[in-house]
C-alpha cells in the first residue's frame, strides 16, 4: 500500500512539475470545490414545485396542483421520482431534467403531455410507499392508483 501511495505522490509531482499544468490543476480544483458547494442549493430550489411550473410547459398542471387540496404539502418530486434511495433519486432527476430540457428547448413538448412507462410505475410506487397503512386495508391487485382517484391528480389535463 505504502508503494502505491508513493508511486502516485511521485506521479502528481511531476505533473505538477510543469508550471501550466500547476494553474490547470488549481483552477480544477476551485471549480470542483464551487461546484460541490453550490450543488445543495441547486438541487433544493430544481427540487420545489415553482421551479417545475416555471421551467416547463406545466402552468395547467401545477395550478391544478396548487388548487386541488389534498396534495398541496408534497412537491412534484415527491410523486414523480423515485423516493426509495438518494441515488436512484439523483440519478433520475438528472436523467428526466436533461428530458425536460431537451424536450422545452427543441419544442418537442407533447400536447398532451403524457407519463412515460417508467413514471407512471415510479407514481405508483409513491403512491403506495405515502399510503401504505391505508392500502393494507384493501386489495389493489393490478389496479393504479389514478384508475379510481382520476379526479384527484391534475384535474384539467386526466391524462396519465
């Protein structure tokens, strides 16, 4: 182990050595410090419901949302993402906000906008995981949640 430490230590020296390389290297680090010291902050605020609203073709939904009732202490992330562990959760906000970028930028949006297969099972999922004493009571079976609470989920849209 102690070869490995010293083979790399000697390595990085040399690297460092040369004086651009030096700056390279110091400029890298400020920016990945930066990064990792904004990225709490940015993943909060893309986490809240007005950023949904705002960053996407969604004003129908979120006022549906936000006028609903019974849901309006949750945030859109709480249902259409997956909420089982941090990285399935990271790596799922990653993947459906780069969609969601391409899909507003290039005006490729649906109308009207419909749930992938994968969200419509990660909704599901939430249900279940949010309603779980409540759901031990009845038997589901192969039902979804919207298939008898339509009304309850983006009322104007009733597109799942």
């Amino acid at each position: 182990m102690k070869e490995i430490l010293s083979t790399i230590r000697e390595r990085a020296m040399e690297f460092l050595a040369d004086k651009r390389r030096r700056w390279i290297a110091i400029f890298a680090l400020i920016f990945l410090l930066a990064l990792a010291a904004a990225l709490p902050g940015y993943m909060k605020k893309t986490s809240t419901t007005e950023y949904c609203a705002s960053c996407h073709v969604m004003l129908a939904q979120y006022d549906d949302w936000f006028y609903g009732g019974k849901h309006t202490q949750i945030r859109c992330v709480d249902c259409h993402l997956p909420n089982d562990n941090f990285v399935n959760h990271y790596v799922w906000k990653g993947l459906d906000g780069i969609k969601d970028v391409v899909y507003f930028y290039t005006g490729l949006v649906p109308e009207p906008i419909h749930s992938s297969r994968h969200a419509r099972k990660t909704i599901q999922n939430n249900c279940v995981r949010c309603h779980e004493e409540l759901l031990s009571r009845i038997s589901v079976g192969a039902m979804n949640c919207w298939d008898c609470h339509r009304k309850q989920f983006h009322n104007r849209i009733n597109e799942f």
